[in-house]
C-alpha cells in the first residue's frame, strides 16, 4: 500500500517531467514560456515537499515570477530573431541517445549513493551568526559565496548595459487599464512590509535578503508596468551606488574583518548578527535594483 | 599578513571593478590602467611569501572545512597568478589606446571594457586559487558571464552571434559540473577538494561525477570536438578581449580539470580513463593546425591555432608524470604570453591594415616593422623553436612522453610544431614580400608605440621565458599532485 | 470526530467541487469569455472555501487571520487579470474587424 | 522508495529531458529555457541530496547552493535575452 503522501509526491515528479516534455514540444515561443511558468510553480511545490521553504520561496519568486516576465519580455524581439538551421534528424536521435544515456548513468549513480559523513553543523550553529541554518550556511559558513553571488548580479546588469549602444531614456510603459493601477497601488505597501517581514525573519526562521529582494524587484517592476512611476534610468544619479550597495557592503565587512582579526568574513564576537543583518540589507537592495534594471534594460526608446 | 594577500587577490580588482562603475564613462578609461596597478600590488609580496615559506591557506570566515570554504595559493596557484598579472600589465597599456583608436568608429566598448576585464580578472584569480568545488562554480559563471560581455563589445551581428552562443555552451557546461559536484558532495559530504581526496571511495557515483566534470570543463577549456565555439567568439571579439579568452580565459577551466584530475580521480584508479583525453589532445593538435592552415582571414587563422596550442595540454592525462604535468604548465603559461602577444599584434596589423585579409598583408611590414617583428617572435614560441618558453616546454613533454613509449603524442608534438610553422609563415611571407597596396581609407595608418610596445613586451616575456624555464619549474615542483610526484 | 472538524472537511470538499468545476470550464468552455468566467469561479469561491477550511483546521486566530488576507489577496490579483485579459481579448476582436 | 530519492531521480530525468532540448531545438529562446530547465533538474537532485542523511533536519548547505544557483541562473538569463535583443535588432538594421 503506497501512503497518499508519497502518491502525491510521485504525481507531482511526473506532472513535472510532463510539463518539461510540454515546454519543449510547444509549438509557439510564447507557448513555451506558459509552460515553464507553470513549470517554475510546480517545482516550488516540489521544494516544499523536500523541506526546503526557503528554496521554495525564492523559486516563486525567481524562478517562476522574474524569469517568466523576462522571458515574456523578450517574446517580441526574440521570435523576429533569425537562427541557424534546425538540426537534422541524425542529431536528433544522437541528442536522444545522449539524453538515455546521462539518465541512466545519473540515476545509477543516485540509487548507489553510499551514505555520507554528516557535516559538523550541530557544534557550529550555536557559534554562528545566525540561527537559521540555511542563513548561517550562506552568510557565515559560505559567506564567501554569497559575496562573489553578488558580484555575479552586479555583472550581469554591467554586460547587458555594456550592449546598449544609446544612452537615451527607457521607453514609457504602454498606456495601461486604471485596474491595473488601483491593483499595484493597492499591492504596493503590502509588498513592501512582506519584503521588510521576510527579511528580519531571514536570521531564525526560512527567508532572507533573496526572497525579500526579489519581491521588492517583483514591485518595482510593476510599478514600472503600470506606468505609475516615471520610467527612470538606473545607469544615472546616485542608483548605481545603490545597486552595488550589496557587493560594497561585503567588500567592506570582508576588509574590516581582515584589519580587524586578519581573517576575512571573520565576524567580531558579539557583532556577528548585526552584520549580517546589513549584509542582508544590502544584499536585499542589491537584488531588488539588479532585477528592475535586468527588466528594463534594452527597452530604452531607440530600442524597441 | 599572507593570508590577507591571499584574500586582495580575489576582492581588490573585484572592489576597483565597482568603483569604475561609480565613476562617469570618460573616467573610466582614464583610470583603468591605474586599476590594474593596483590590482597587481599585492602578487610581489604573496609570490615572495609563498617561495620562501610554502603554501598559503586560507579559511574564509574562520570556519574550516568541510564547513567553511578555503583559498589555497600554491605554486601552481602562484604560477597562474602572476602570469595574469604578466599579461594584465602590457594589456592595461594597450586596451586604452586601442579603444581609444576605435571610438572615432563609433564604439563606446572602452567605457565597459575596464570594469568587465576586473570582474574577470577577480575570476580568474578566484579560479586559481580555490579549494572548493562550489566556489569553483561560482568563480566559473562569474568568469563566463564577464568573457561573453566581452566578447559582446565587438557590436557587431557576428560578434553578438559568437557571444550569444558562447554564453549558452558557457551555462551548458557549468550546469553539468554543477551536476558532477553535486554527486560529489552526495558521495563525500564535503565540497574541499583536499578532505574529498581523502572522502571519495570508487563507485558509480564518482565516476559519473568524473564524466560530468570532464564533459563540463573540457567544453569550457574547448577540447576537440568540443572546440566549435571557439573560433567564432575569440575571432571576432575585440583584439585586448581575443588575447585575454585565447591567453587566461579557456586556461582557468583546464587548471580546475588538471586539479580535481589528479587529485581526486587518478588516486580512484580511474587514470585510464585519462585515454581519452589524450587521444583527444592529439586529433586538436592535427585539426586545429589543419583548420588554421586553410584560413585566409587573419585573426580566425590565430583562434584556430589556439585550439591546437590547446590539445598539447590534454596530452598529460596519459602521461601521467611529474615531467609531464611541469611541462603542461610551462607550455600553458609560454602559450598564454606568446597568444597575446599574437593576437594584440594581429589586431594592431587589423587596426592599420583597415582589412583582416592575408592577401592584404602585402608589403605590410614596412609600416609597421616593430608588430612584425612581434609576430614573429610570438611564433617562434608557438612553433616552439628555441630558446622559447614555448621550445623548453615542448621538448620536457616530449622527454615525457618518450619516457612513457607514448609514441601517438611523440608524433603530434613533432607534427603540431611543423604545422605550427607552415600556418604561421603565411603571416610573414606576405608581410615581408613585395610592396604596400593601399584598400581601405585608413590603409597605411601608422601605429603608436603605446600600441606596438605592449605586444613586442609579451612576445620578450614568451622568448625569456625559455631562458629562466627553472624559476616556474621549481614553482611548480612542490604543488605537484602526490600521486605525482 | 469533533463539529468543527466535520466542517472543515464539508467546506474543503465544496472547495474542491469548485476547483475542478473551475478546471473542467477552463478546458471545456469554447471561448475566452466564458473561460475566464469558470476560473474566477475556482479562485475567489474555491479558494475562500478552502482557506476557511485551513483555518478552522489550524485553530489558530493568526493562521486564519493570515489565510484570509491571502483569499482577499488573491481575488484582487485574480479580478485585476480576469479584467486585464478580457481587455486584451477586446482589443484582440477590434483589431479584427479592422 | 523514499520521497527524496523519488524526487532526485525526477531531477536526474529533467537534466536528460533539457540536455535534448538543448541539442535539438535551434532558437537561441528555446535553448535558453532548455537550459533553465536543467538548472531546475540539478537543484532538484542537490535538494534530493540534503534529506538523504539520517535525522530529521535536512542538510542546509545544498540549499544554500541551490539559493546561490537560482540567482546566479537568472543574471545569466538576463543577460542572454538582453543579447538576443540585441542580437534581434543588429540583425534588423543590417537586413
């Protein structure tokens, strides 16, 4: 007898291999993309069920908001691009092949899996900075990574400025319905207390400067879509400080720390959390400012 | 004291890369080269630290692993460190310049070359250096992103074309090492290369995690038949980018895959496996020279070489001695000095020339006798002539190889460098014959020292260093993996 | 098995009835109009039904506090779409006639 | 069957399932989703990992990885489109 919980947990693993199936085979862009949307949704189920909130969080977030509305919002340009020929049927059966072999050779690998040595997590957490283990993982144990994460989304903001070649103001949004308005004015200020929740919740409990960020990005972006804010240009005034805030504010605390005890992202005793939180806050402004700018890059009005 | 060294590394050009962006467009090009000065700074101090005291360690945060992420500066590490900062310095001088030369055309690419090339260079020092697997993979996307914005600076449709297609084989690839260090971490429960080493029992885990890295790294470093992206990307980005991809770029991949090789998959007893690898080192030698032999553009003729030039540094994997992993390195690093060089010269000749043709190559050496005499030089490295760096490289692995009776790498050594010679003379023969025949409107152009010198220094350093071949050796002597040494 | 329980399982099942009520109109209905009609069905009867399940079942004023700000939420989103779709869909037919 | 090791295989199947995506389909968009897919389907097998340890806490340090990952798969995705608008437009102006 299956237990309803694992039935559930298989018909979801399938609905997503379908709807993976789906997003390949659609016919049009613009159907592809629905589908990974829905895709993007469903895999958000599926970190909950891993016991994975935070995961969870931030590929609604991620996953299936920001990147459906980028890919949304390349549709028009990207299905009048020109490509190369379509592959032959010869490759196709050879990426077919490639495809059953990875499969089988992965979950060979999985089912195999010896057990592995546990991570001494229960004598360091009480030490770190955080309480939350998936906090303390990427902002003391694995801080490092998260500094260079920042610099990964500062760079992409840089590269896809470095290919405008005019510098003239981003295109107005279209003129939209007042409904949408009234929503967004309405959406607004919850958005901002749930950013401002998630992120004090960040240092016990599943949450942080991700999932904050993203959902102040998710507002920025449709506060620009409504046409409520005048479209403005991130590349000018005091934004670009703002947007590399996060990645300063590491350089920084990671500089200080070396000064301090000569080893960076060392935190002081006792000033352990208050830096992660403004770690987490920079972080938070970082994310939100990257993503509106990743959206409305290349819609400048020589653009489009 | 060492330790912080260790750290400025990663964070200095990386900390620099965001105050250029602060800065206004005109300021940036006026202040790149006093960044990349400043980024240099703290390699004398570190280099001297780790030649006279040994490796350096660093546990980021104060958490050791298998919790925290460490940075280990070996020889090895060492070793690439400074050759960046080699060809960061006579790049600095002449990215300037050239962007400068290339904004009456209407590019804007010099703004954004400056903070790209730091985040870069942030990258490849992070590459270097690292001791963990997941940092790695950051490192690696981080390096990835910043190569295809530059490639992208070249603006035009098929230099767009190239990069959009380098970005795409760029994610493929790190999401199968990804995938590989996912198992890992699965089968050893830590992502430290060193405690993996000792962790990692042989199973069906570690060996799809093998093919997964390979696969992975061998596409970014653009092993044959994974080479096809290449060509494209390095040809038509702008000439400082082409000699950065072609120098460091593909090479930091290479280092990461000669790492886990050796440290964690050979002590498995999957050495054999290395079969491949070599054999596919051998057919990039051969088609890579072929290829380039057929070119008649100038800088597509240079990326091709570097895809043969690539090959002879997957020939360790089946000669696996100490010998051979030193000379891998030597000719990686004689390789990195003489490519920039070539392609700062090839993109200086494109620059006066107004042409990238090799028939319009005629008579061209009398303008510009100093860029020729580069390539030249450049070329005796690449053919590996001596006293090269590019000579003494090649005769250690050849020594190596003979060693082992590997004969099928005896003879692409021999054969790549006879190739090597018969691609690179076309480059020469028309320079040096017969008389200058004005095509384009900026045709006869003279160039500025500031243009010629920088790649005439490279080309010194790649000749050098065959001379002073001992001091990178016993660099590299103790950082040699113990299965090794 | 206690009162409030028993409740909380009739209103999840009449949650339910609409939810695939919703889903069969979304698959079945022949135009965008009357498609749209079967979904806000689903979202604001079949998600209010089911929150109010939720929280009798969580006993807890905040839990239930929480779930209705999200079924409020939830509606306004969905009404704004159904509106934004519909426009759309208009537009769409005028630019036909064009 | 434990759940986890359900959920991993589903991963392993959605990398399989994007690797042909990524061969066989030839629009750089397609490609690009392909591509995200697979990033989905080795989260997938990492956060399958994190709860095949014993005890009741899941393993945070594959979350943080995969948290780590998603943001660095969308800057990438961004930037992919921002260059195939690009690319579009070049190729518009040139004919």
């Amino acid at each position: 007898m299956i237990s309803p919980v694992l039935l559930f947990d298989l018909l979801l693993g399938l609905s997503l291999l379908w709807l993976a199936w789906r997003t390949l085979a659609a016919h049009t862009l613009f159907e592809a993309c629905v589908s990974f949307i829905v895709f993007g949704l469903l895999m958000a189920l599926s970190w909950v069920r891993l016991d994975a909130p935070d995961v969870a969080l931030a590929e609604a977030a991620v996953g299936a908001g920001l990147t459906g509305v980028l890919l949304l919002g390349a549709l028009e340009r990207a299905e009048r691009a020109r490509v190369e020929a379509a592959p032959g049927p010869w490759w196709r059966r050879g990426a077919g092949l490639s495809a059953l072999l990875l499969f089988l050779l992965l979950a060979a690998a999985l089912i195999t899996l010896p057990p592995r040595p546990p991570l001494p997590l229960q004598e360091a957490l009480p030490l770190a900075a955080a309480e939350h283990p998936v906090t303390a993982v990427l902002l003391d144990f694995r801080a490092w990574d998260t500094l260079l994460e920042s610099a990964v989304l500062v760079l992409a903001v840089v590269a896809a400025w470095s290919l405008e070649r005019s510098v003239s103001p981003p295109r107005p949004a279209p003129v939209c319905s007042e409904v949408l308005r009234s929503l967004v004015r309405l959406l607004l200020p919850f958005s901002i207390l749930s950013a401002g929740y998630l992120l004090w919740r960040g240092g016990h409990a599943p949450g942080g400067a991700f999932q904050a960020g993203t959902v102040l990005a998710a507002a920025g972006i449709l506060l620009l879509l409504s046409d409520l804010r005048r479209p403005f240009d991130l590349r000018r005034g005091y934004w670009p400080l703002a947007l590399l805030s996060g990645l300063l504010l590491f350089i920084a605390v990671a500089l200080g720390t070396l000064g301090y005890g000569g080893t960076a992202l060392d935190y002081p005793p006792g000033g352990g959390a208050a830096l992660v939180l403004l770690l987490e806050l920079g972080l938070t402004v970082t994310i939100a400012l990257a993503f509106i700018a990743l959206f409305s890059s290349g819609r400048s009005r020589g653009d489009e | 004291m060492s330790e912080a060294l260790v750290v400025l590394m990663v964070l200095l050009p990386l900390l620099l890369a965001g105050m250029l962006l602060l800065a206004p467009g005109g300021w940036r090009q006026r202040m790149g080269l006093s960044a990349t000065l400043l980024s240099v700074a703290p390699l004398p101090p570190l280099l001297w630290s780790v030649w006279h005291s040994g490796v350096v360690e660093v546990a980021l945060g104060g958490w050791q692993p298998p919790l925290g992420i460490a940075l280990r500066a070996d020889g090895l590490a060492l070793l690439l460190l400074t050759l960046t900062a080699l060809i960061a310095l006579p790049l600095g001088l002449h990215a300037g310049p050239w962007f400068r030369a290339h904004a009456t055309v209407g590019g804007r690419g010099g703004e954004w070359f400056w903070p790209l090339w730091l985040f870069l260079w942030s990258s490849l020092n992070l590459l270097f250096l690292a001791a963990d697997l997941f940092n790695a993979y950051v490192g690696l996307e981080l390096g990835g992103l910043a190569a295809v914005a530059l490639v992208a600076l070249g603006g035009g449709r098929d230099a767009l074309q190239a990069a959009l297609r380098y970005l795409l084989l760029a994610l493929f690839a790190s999401m199968l090492y990804l995938l590989g260090v996912a198992l890992l971490y699965g089968a050893g429960g830590t992502l430290d290369l060193a405690l993996l080493g000792g962790r990692l029992e042989s199973g069906v885990a570690s060996r799809a995690a093998l093919v997964l890295i390979t696969l992975g790294l061998s596409l970014k470093g653009a092993l044959v038949p994974f080479h096809f992206w290449l060509p494209p990307a390095h040809a038509t980005a702008p000439a400082p980018v082409s000699a950065l991809l072609s120098a460091l770029v593909v090479k930091a991949p290479l280092v990461l895959l000669l790492r886990i090789w050796f440290e964690l998959f050979v002590p498995l007893g999957f050495g054999a496996a290395g079969e491949v690898l070599t054999l596919l080192g051998v057919v990039a030698i051969l088609w890579g020279s072929l290829q380039a032999l057929r070119q008649q553009r100038i800088k597509p003729l240079v990326a091709w070489s570097t895809v043969a030039q690539l090959g002879y540094l997957f020939l360790v994997f089946a000669i696996a001695t100490g010998l051979a992993w030193s000379a891998t390195l030597l000719h990686l690093t004689a390789h990195a000095l003489a490519k920039a060089a070539l392609f700062l010269a090839a993109g200086n000749i494109v620059l006066a020339l107004g042409d990238d043709r090799l028939s319009s190559l005629r008579g061209a050496s009398h303008g510009m006798p100093l860029t020729f005499f580069t390539v030249g030089l450049a070329g005796v490295s690449l053919m590996g002539l001596p006293p090269s760096g590019g000579f003494v490289a090649k005769w250690l692995l050849l020594q190596a190889a003979l060693e082992q009776g590997r004969w099928l790498p005896v003879v692409a050594i021999l054969a790549g460098s006879l190739l090597a010679a018969a691609y690179l003379f076309p480059l020469l023969r028309h320079a040096l014959t017969g008389t200058l025949k004005p095509t384009g409107e900026s045709a006869g152009r003279s160039l500025p020292l500031r243009l010629e010198l920088p790649p005439l220094l490279l080309a010194l350093l790649a000749l050098l260093l065959g001379v002073l071949a001992s001091w990178p050796l016993a660099l590299l002597k103790p950082a040699m993996p113990v299965v090794l040494s | 098995m206690s009162v409030a329980t028993l409740l909380a399982l009739s209103l999840l099942a009449g949650g339910l009835f609409f939810f695939i009520a919703g889903t069969l109109g979304l698959l079945r209905f022949p135009d965008q109009l009357c498609r749209i009609h079967a979904l806000t069905k689903a979202d604001n009867v079949g998600l209010g039904l089911l929150s109010g399940s939720l929280a009798l079942l969580s006993g807890s004023w905040a839990v239930a506090l929480k779930l209705l700000l999200i079924w409020l939420l939830v509606m306004a989103a969905g009404a704004t779409v159904a509106q934004l779709v519909a426009a759309s869909h208009q537009a769409g037919r005028e630019g036909d006639r064009d | 069957m434990s759940s986890a090791l359900w959920f991993s295989l589903v991963g392993a199947a959605l990398v399989a399932i994007a690797l042909y995506g990524v061969f066989a389909e030839h629009h750089p968009l397609r490609r690009l989703i392909a591509l995200n897919m697979m990033a989905s389907g080795v989260f997938l097998v990492l956060i399958g990992l994190a709860r095949q340890l014993p005890g009741r806490v899941p393993d945070p340090v594959p979350h943080a990885m995969v948290l780590t990952g998603i943001v660095v798969a969308v800057s990438a995705t961004a930037f992919a489109l921002a260059l195939l608008r690009r690319l579009s437009r070049v190729q518009q102006e040139e004919g």
